[in-house]
C-alpha cells in the first residue's frame, strides 16, 4: 500500500495512515474509486476540517501530516472502553 503514498510524497504518521486507509477502503467499497491519490487527499482535508489531522512541519523541512492530540484521545477512550468491555 506503499505506493499510493509515495505518488503524492505524502508522510502521514502510523496512526493517521491507518485511519486513512481504513477511509480509502470505505470510500473504494461505495464507490470504486480508480484513482487513490485524489480521494487520499480529500480525506487528510475532511480530517483536517473535523480536527483530526494536521499538517506539521519536520526537522528536515518536510511537511507532513499527524493525528491531533484530540484524535488520539478519542482513539484512546475507544480502545479503554472496548478493553473494559471485554472484561466484564
């Protein structure tokens, strides 16, 4: 799945790559999609615009892309309560 990313040069961190493949997928499946790069892009800007992702600037002079800390925090809150769930 790595080549869909290098065509764009983007650089997402580990967790936002998964949620954005996990919405490529969900979009491909509604309407199969032939071209990823657009539909890849319009997801790190719906992300952006509900405040899941944002746009950073590396230590190289890159920029790329990570998960908000709110993000994170929700995707914590989800895993605490599945794990809760499965003890009881």
């Amino acid at each position: 799945m790595r080549s869909k990313y290098r065509a764009m040069k983007l650089r997402l961190t580990k967790t936002l790559r998964f949620w954005v493949e996990c919405a490529l997928d969900d979009l491909n499946e509604r309407d199969a999609v032939g071209k990823k790069t657009q539909p890849i892009a319009k997801i790190l800007r719906d992300f952006e615009e509900a405040g899941d992702a944002m746009r950073y600037l590396r230590a190289d002079g890159r920029i790329a892309w990570k998960a908000t800390p709110e993000m994170l925090s929700r995707l914590a809150d989800a895993e605490q309560d599945a794990e809760d769930e499965l003890a009881d």
